[in-house]
C-alpha cells in the first residue's frame, strides 16, 4: 500500500511538472528572425518595397549575395548575377505592377510568389561553351525568382523586346510556383507524359518546345511564350501545319488555358494579346 501511494504520489508530481513545463512554454513568445532587413536604402521607391513585403510576404530584393542568387539546396545554380543598378529599380517595379502583378488576384500572388525576388544587372548562364556571354532575363531556385535588366540599358529596349521580358517574367513566376507545389499543373496538359523518358530525340511527340525532364521547366516554356505572344502569333509560329503537324502542341495549349481559366478566373492567352501598359 505504502509503494502504491508512493507510485501515485510521484505520477501526480511528474503530471504537474509537465503541466506547470507546458503552462510556462506556452507563454513564452516565439522570436522569428528575418534574414533580410528592409528597406535596403532611402530612396523613394524602398516604401514601396517595404509595403509589397507587408503585403505578401515575399522580399524584393536589389542588394543580395552571391549564395543568395545561386544556392539551391543541393548545389549552386548555372547562372551567376549583378546586382541591380539602384537608379534603375524603380522602373522595375513599375514593370513588375503594370505587366505581372495587375494580372493576378492578390489571393492567387500570395499563393504563387516565392521567398524573395531578386532584382539584378544581368543574369549570366555559366555553363555557356562558347566565347559570347550567353544573358537570360530571369532565373529562379526553390526560395526566388531573379529579373534581369535593372540598369539603363532597358531604356534602349524596343516594344517587342519588352514584351518578350514580360513573357519571361510570367513564365518564371508559373514555373517557379510548380516547382514549390504551389500551383497545380493542368491535367490535361501533363497527361501522357513521363518526364523521365524524355530527350532530344522525343520531346517534340509530346508537345514540349525544348528536352527537359523537369515539369516546371515545360510550362515555363507555354507560359513565357503565351504571354508574349497574341493569339495570332501564336498560332500562327508554333501551331500551324509545318510546327504542328500531329496537333499536340494544340491540343496542350488550349488544355493549358482552359484548365486556368476555369480554376482561376485567370486568361494567360489575354495577357499575351495585351499591349505593354
């Protein structure tokens, strides 16, 4: 009787230290530490970023690292970057407001934006064989996407130019957003396809505009090329008789508009018909 009462009491005082463990953990309050700190500077424009952060959570970036553009997880990403010419940042973000941003709901860009948004110089392909320096205008890893151009240069760029860029920014934003299993991929649109058996000599059968083995870099190349093309030039480059012959191409880019449409209220194929704002 004496060890039961032993046992009892030192059950109940074990349960109250764990109660009393629990009680005081949970008044003490969790400290997020940032890994960035905003705004970068004191120009006008750094309110603006400091709203948008506010907003949806996601840094924009035009001062960053080197391990901040190119870590990856599991290694370093093919590209290399400057960073931004902060005199040229603002018409970033005004290309960012007019020609990504205002084409989708602010519930739909919290769900698709990444950690962060880095604003560069130039975005640099690394494992480029030849002489000539080979620029892309965005690049992404699993925490961001990067825009290139933030410099004088895109003052020089034509109409067209900028239109491509806008595809680009789309494109990388969608692809971004199905690497993280933010978005889903339309049904329709992968359907029939194992990425892990395709290659040079195959990826045409499947409708696929260049040979990758990854699905966000396939609707990547959709989203980019819609969204910097009307209608008209779309079908007109990439679904007549000559690029098109078997209608697969067709057949996953009306699947792909058609799935978004119906899911998000959201035409891809409108922005590409849009003039730049």
């Amino acid at each position: 009787m004496k060890n039961y009462l032993k046992i009892c009491f030192y059950g109940i005082t074990l349960i109250g230290l764990l109660v009393s463990c629990k009680k005081e953990a949970a008044l003490e309050p969790s400290v997020i530490k940032l890994e960035y700190s905003l705004p970068q500077g004191n120009h006008a424009y750094d309110s603006r970023i400091v709203n948008f952060y506010q907003t949806y959570k996601t840094f924009i970036l035009y001062q960053f690292t080197d391990a901040d553009f190119r870590w990856n997880f599991n290694g370093n990403i093919s590209y290399v970057a400057q960073q931004a010419d902060p005199a040229h940042v603002e018409t970033a973000l005004n290309f960012f407001d007019k020609e990504l941003f205002a084409y989708y709901s602010p519930e739909l860009l919290k769900t698709m934006l990444p950690y962060k948004i880095l604003l560069c110089k130039k975005i640099e392909y690394t494992m480029n064989t030849e002489e000539t320096p080979v620029y892309s205008d965005v690049a992404s890893t699993q925490t961001h996407i990067a825009f290139s151009n933030v410099d004088a240069g895109w003052d020089s760029f034509s109409t067209a130019r900028k239109i491509k860029a806008r595809g680009q920014l789309h494109g990388v934003l969608w692809s971004s957003a199905v690497a993280r299993g933010k978005m889903e991929q339309a049904p329709a649109f992968i359907e029939g396809i194992n990425y892990s058996y395709v290659g040079s000599w195959n990826y045409k059968s499947f409708g696929m505009f260049n040979p990758t083995s990854v699905a966000a870099d396939d609707i990547f190349d959709y989203v980019s090329r819609i969204t910097s093309h009307t209608k008209e030039a779309f079908e007109a480059e990439y679904l007549n008789a000559d690029f098109d012959p078997t209608g697969v191409y067709r057949r996953r880019y009306e699947a792909l508009l058609a799935y978004y449409k119906t899911k998000y209220n959201l035409d891809l194929q409108a922005i590409g018909n849009a003039n730049l704002h």
